[in-house]
C-alpha cells in the first residue's frame, strides 16, 4: 500500500492531465465553476481519507481502491465524477480496458455524514449517453438518474449536476442508468457510504471498516476489453475489478471489531464465505438490520444488486482465507470451458499427438489441480487460472479470494501486508508417517449386500461396470 502523499502526488499530477481533458470538452467558466477531478493511477488500497472539513467520522478502506477528496463550497460537500474508459490492472501481468470514473473501475468511494448536503459534478467523457444513478438512497425524484425518466442522459462532452441530502446513513452504490447492460458490464460503478452524524443505537463504532463491490468481466485471454453481451458465463469474478492474488489482503489487528461491506453488481449471487471467525449481517441497502434479525453466521449470501454488511470481532491471530463460496468463482480466465478429463488416462492419445505436436500437454487427469502448478504459457495478457504462492505452496485460487491477516503487532491505523503468519509451534496440520490400520468396516457393509438396512431387491448375476461416454452435442448423437 502506497502513502497517503503518494498518493496526493500521482493525483495531483493525474489531476492536471485530467483536468487539461475536461477543460477541451466543458466550457471554460463551467470549469472555473467546477471542483477539479480528482483522478488516481493506481489500483493500490489507498489508506483511509481522514476528513479535513465537515463533520468527522470514522473513514472506511476500500480494497484496491480509494476514496474520493471533496471540496466544502459554501456547507455543501462538492465532489467531480468523470465517467471515462479506464486502464484497470486486474492482477499482475493482466490489464483490462473498462469504462470506470476518474481513472479507475470501480470508481472512486464517495463518503459524507447523514445531513450532509451533496454537489456532485458528472463529467461524460464516454462516447455515449451515460447518467449516474444513486442506489438505495432518499432522494428527490429527479435526481435518481433514471435515463428518461428522471432526466436526459448526460451526452457525451457534458456535465451534469446532481444535488441532494444524504438523508440516511447507509451504505450505497452508484452506477450508470442509461445502457446499463454495456456500461455494467464495462466496469461503471463505485461505493458510497453514508456515515451517522451521532452515536446509532445499530451502527458500532469499528476499528476498521472496508467495502468493495462485487462485480465480473468476460475478457478472452489475450484480450483486453470485455465481452459486454455475456450473461452468465463470465471468466474473470472480481474484487473491485481485481482479481486474486490481485486481491490486497484485510490487515486487521488482534482483537480489532471488523466491518466489510459488500456490494453486488454482478448478474449472479455471492455467498461470501469467512474462515475462522463468526459474523454477523449488521447492515443491508435498507439501511442498519435490526438487532433482533442478527445471528451468527460464516457465510452470507449478496444477491444481485444487494449490499451486506458484516461485522465481527477479529480475536483469531492467522492467515484466513475469505472468499465467494461458488468455487468457479474463484478461479480465473482459462478454468472456464475446459472438458472433464477426471479418471481419463491420455497416455496413448498423448503420445500419438505429441508426435504431430511436440508441446501437446495432457490436463486435469488426476483432478485440476495439476494445473496450478504448470509452467504453461499464457497468452500476453490474461490471469493463470488457478495460482497464488502462499507459504506451504500454491493456493490454486483465482477470482474473488482474499485474505484477512489478523495480527497481534499490527499498529492501529496500520493496513500494510504483514507477509505471512508465523505458526506457533505444533499448530500447523502435519502428514502421518505412522502405520495405516485397515478402515474398521460397518458391520452390514462387511456381510451380504442383502443384509443391509434395505436390502437390494434384485442384484445382477453379474457386476457390471458402467462405462458412459457422454455425446458432445446433438451432431455427435447420430452415430
Ligand atoms: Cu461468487
């Protein structure tokens, strides 16, 4: 994680190239008018914005990302969006070509207090229509940002103004209204968090607080820009537009009251999965749940277009794993597509092919894990599969993991990556080297089939072993 005056640096001068674009596109005494757009380079977590005008409040941390600097004109809290096309890093060696604001996908978190009048400047810089809807929020109508319904879409080259009071404390998304389906898909969306003006008799105060979105990308390997028509069957599923080991861990101390929030823009469901700790849902788009609803759990489901928010207590020291239950959402690009070969010996085939092509590599025979451990060549820009260097090896992971790295020596205020955890003695999961004594059977297994329970009706003469070969498609069906 970079500094804080890295940071302010690579924006400041962001800023200025940033700053030369809008000015080519919205007139001069609009601009004189306007907040300069703050713009960041880098997909690194940015340490919290501590507020320096308005009313304090407890910053949040979002995961490789950053949230956005305000100007307090006359009470109101003025901030400048500029919807663009974006370079994202999704992970090391892999870039993405997405539509974002401000230089990054997702954009950058917006951050008031409830009663806080709001200004907020969308500047399109998109080839399109675009306009920017404020999910979950009290709002007046008109400004909800419904293309044609609450307003014309901002055309390209235009800027529009949008202004109200954030009414309640919440956590909130916002993204485009106006060709949702490409613009989504594309990458155009970013958090924004109502934070309480007093003490809520629901809301905690925390030690650390973080966000991220969830949201997914269909990029071919080797290609840059995503497939805006896929549905379902995305390749990339992502941490606020990275992917793992792109992920940054979640650096919390020992004993720290944790919160993380998360919000879907995918087309799919999340069940979000936390290893070693309990939590439980303190919050939903609706707003603080109520303290009766709350029960402990390990996983919560985030369905499309929702945002939870989990709280607990993070008194476990480790290196625990945290990530999206659906294992195909935790692989990347290159897992997808790929035939089951479990069981299927290819050694003859291998053999004959690698007459014809010398490089020809047989997969996923004894299961795919094999694979993370291939030096196989990508194509120049795509993430591997499965992969990850953790201590004790290869992770094989992708996609929508992470970590929470809780640790006794991390300072408050302290979100750096303390490497890996030191096991103390005689806690790590070891191989048995002793003797294996034969499985003790069940005593209905070990006699007669038909003495079980429920004894087999009619057993065949003869066992027979089924061999199916499944026909690819219906073209193969015919033979
Ligand atoms: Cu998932």
């Amino acid at each position: 994680m970079s500094s804080r005056r890295d940071f302010l640096r690579s924006a400041g001068i962001a800023s200025i190239a940033g700053g030369a674009v809008a000015a080519a596109s919205v007139s001069r005494v609009a601009m004189a008018a306007l907040p300069e757009p703050v713009m960041q380079m880098k997909p690194d977590t940015m340490p919290p914005l501590v507020p320096n005008s308005g009313r304090p409040y407890n910053p949040v941390v979002t995961l490789n990302g950053w949230t956005l600097p305000w100007r307090m004109n006359k009470g109101v809290k003025e901030f400048h969006l500029v919807a663009e096309p974006v370079v994202r890093e999704m992970c090391e060696g892999f870039k993405a070509h997405l539509w974002g604001y401000n230089g990054q996908s997702p954009g950058p978190t917006i951050e008031v207090v409830e009663g806080d009048r709001v200004r907020i400047f969308v500047t399109n810089k998109l080839g399109e229509l675009t306009s920017v809807h404020w999910h979950g929020q009290r709002l007046p109508n008109g400004m909800d940002g419904v293309t044609g319904l609450n307003q014309p879409g901002i055309a390209p080259g235009k800027t529009f103004v949008y202004e109200f009071v954030a009414r309640r404390p919440g956590t909130f998304m916002y993204h485009p209204h106006a060709d949702e389906m490409v613009q989504m898909a594309m990458g155009m969306m970013g958090f924004w968090i109502t934070h309480p003006k007093d003490k809520h008799p629901l809301i905690d105060p925390v030690d650390r607080d973080f966000v991220f979105l969830l949201n997914a990308y269909d990029v071919d390997p080797g290609a840059y820009t995503p497939k805006i028509m896929t549905m379902l069957d995305f390749n990339l599923w992502s941490w606020n537009s990275r992917v793992f080991p792109g992920i940054d861990s979640l650096n919390v101390r020992l004993n720290d009251k944790v919160r993380i929030r998360i919000g879907n823009l995918t087309m799919t469901n999340h069940p979000i999965h936390l290893h070693g700790h309990e939590f439980l849902v303190t919050g939903t788009d609706g707003g603080p749940t109520p303290k009766s609803s709350r029960q402990y759990e390990v996983t919560t489901d985030v369905a499309v277009g929702q945002m939870r928010q989990i709280d607990f207590l993070a008194d476990e020291p480790g290196d625990w794993a945290f990530h999206c239950h659906k294992s195909h959402h935790t692989m990347n690009a290159m897992g997808h597509d790929v035939p089951t070969m479990i069981g299927v010996d290819h050694r003859r085939i291998a053999k004959q092919i690698t007459k014809l092509i010398p490089d020809y590599m047989a997969m996923g025979e004894r299961g795919m894990k094999d694979m993370t451990e291939m030096e196989m060549p990508l194509p120049d820009n795509t993430a591997a599969m499965m992969t990850g260097k953790g201590p004790f090896g290869s992770v094989g992971m992708g996609g929508m993991f992470s970590m929470v790295k809780v640790r006794k020596e991390q300072k408050p205020g302290d979100y750096s990556d303390p490497g890996w955890y030191k096991h103390p003695p005689g806690e790590v999961a070891y191989e048995w080297t002793g003797s294996l004594p034969d499985p003790a059977r069940f005593k209905a297994e070990a006699s007669a089939p038909a003495q079980g329970s429920m004894p087999v009706e009619r057993m065949p003469a003869k066992q027979v072993e089924v061999q199916i070969r499944k026909p690819k498609s219906h073209a193969g069906m015919g033979h």
